[in-house]
C-alpha cells in the first residue's frame, strides 16, 4: 500500500489538471499559433509559466486504483499487476482466466 500523502497529492494534481486545462489550451494554441505576432506568443508563453506547476498533465503520475502503486499499472484496467493478480485469483476480474498447463 501506497503512503496516503502520495496518493493524495497526486489526486490534487488531477484535480488541477482538469481545472486549469481549458485555460492551458488557449494559451497553448495562442503560443504555438505562427499567425499570431512575436510579442502576442510571448506573452501567452509568460502567462503560461504563471500556472502552477501541478496543473501540468505530464506531473500526473499513474496509480493503481486498488493499491496506489505508482510501477507496473495497467492503463485499461487503472491496476496495478500484483493488485491484478490477486484480484484475478479469486475470480474478481470479469473475462480474466487463470491460465495453467
């Protein structure tokens, strides 16, 4: 199990991701847009850097839904592999079958 401030923390970042996105993709079409004059791009690169760090979509870290482990998450299923595999043993993963030979 995962250090409860971990978690949380990285549960804010999304919560700042999905606050800040609309304004992030202005600003972004703004500064990568060549129409637009030098000092209007630079301007929009400024207000930019003046969000905070954590409403950055690249500071969210994928965790397991179940465990809150930060390695070896599978994205379509938000769980971790251990997390996977005893949730598979016991029959809980719907069209996951313990395969033996």
């Amino acid at each position: 199990m995962a250090k409860k401030s971990s978690v949380e923390n990285n549960n804010h970042r999304k919560a700042l991701v999905k606050k800040f996105a609309g304004k992030r993709a202005r600003l972004l079409a703004i500064a990568n847009d060549d129409s637009q004059s030098m000092d209007e791009r630079f301007l929009a690169r400024l207000k930019l850097a003046e969000l905070p760090r954590n409403s950055a979509p690249t500071r969210v870290r994928n965790r397991c839904e179940v465990t809150g482990r930060p390695r070896a998450v599978y994205r379509k299923l938000k769980m971790s592999r251990i997390a996977l595999r005893e949730l598979g043993n016991k029959g809980l993963v719907p069209g996951l079958v313990k395969s033996s030979w």
